[in-house]
C-alpha cells in the first residue's frame, strides 16, 4: 500500500538526522523566517537591539530543539520561540519594555503635502504608542494577526492557548486600543 506523498514527507520528518542534514533542514525550515521572527520581537520589547538579540536567542534555542519540533507549522514553533525568549527578556527587565520616541523609526514622506506627512506620522506614533500601553497578552495577538497575518490557528499555537481565547484577545485587545486612541485624541495627543 503507497502512501500518499503529504503522509509520507510526514512521516520522514521524524526519522534521526546527522547533524549535517539537522543543519541543511533548520536552514530551509527556519532562515526563511527571520524577518518574521524580528518583527514579532520588535513589537514585544519595542526596542531594535533587543529585538535582534531576542531573534539570535531564539533560533539558538530553535536549533537546539529542532529534532524535538512536532506536527505544528515550522512558522508558529519558531515564533512562539521568539515570544516566550521575549517574554523571560521582559520579565527580567520590568519598567524597561516602554520603546522611548527615539526608537521609533522614521517615516519616509508618501504624501504629497507635508501637513498630510505629518499627520500620517503623528497617527502611526499614536497607534505605536497605544499598542505599546497594552497588555502583553493583547498586545502579542493583535501584532500577531494584523501585522504577521497569521490565522487564529497559528496564534494558538504561538501563544499556546485555545482559538476562542485568541478571538477573545483579538476582541478584547481591539476596544483597550481604540479607547486608548480616543483618551489621547480627547487630550489632544493625535
């Protein structure tokens, strides 16, 4: 009896490796997603140095453990790496995960009129600032789903809990930020 060749691959995945071939596949499997994981890290410790630190961590951690990886997406095992290296970086510096404005990046003008480049800034600093005032656990899947566009499966396995307390976090995470847009829009602040 053939086995379909989806089942098959399947089934190869978990077969031992020499070090050589563990390398060859980590390489294909997880280098394609570094730009991934450094986003994911940016948004959590809204900070580039860290971020990159936390990338270098995380795909040592990812390595080390590769023969271990299960059934799941190479994406979400990778990223909910990156989160949980973030998250014991952030524990281990409270008070400290804030991103100052000099860390944010700088905007080139896509506007035709510099009032309408200045306006655009002062929104996206706004939503930076607001999503950076959010808790971690809102914070990590809206950054997960609306700027990695990863599916309510993926989050839950990144985050490593149930599909209906993701949509609940998406939810939950979605009103604290446009409350926090409209308390700084009342105070003047965008």
């Amino acid at each position: 009896m053939d086995l379909p060749e989806v089942e098959l691959c399947d089934r190869l995945r978990f077969l031992p490796m020499n070090d050589q071939e563990r390398l060859t596949r980590f390489e294909s499997e997880m280098l394609p997603l570094t730009t991934d994981a450094y986003n994911l890290a940016r948004w959590l410790v809204q900070n580039d140095q860290d971020a990159h630190d936390m990338v270098q961590e995380a795909f040592l951690r990812a390595f080390r453990f590769f023969r271990g990886m299960r059934e799941e997406t190479s994406r979400a095992w990778l990223l909910r790496i990156v989160r949980n290296v973030c998250y014991d970086h952030l524990r281990k510096r409270p008070g400290l995960s804030n991103a100052s404005d000099s860390d944010q990046e700088n905007l080139p003008d896509t506007k035709p009129s510099p009032e309408a480049a200045l306006q655009t800034k002062s929104e996206i600093t706004a939503v930076r600032s607001a999503l950076a005032k959010l808790p971690e656990d809102f914070r990590t899947v809206l950054v997960l789903r609306e700027m990695e566009e990863l599916s309510y499966r993926e989050i839950s396995e990144i985050t490593q809990v149930p599909i209906g307390t993701v949509m609940s976090r998406l939810a939950r995470g979605r009103q604290h930020l446009t409350d926090l847009l409209k308390q700084m829009r009342a105070k003047d602040l965008l």
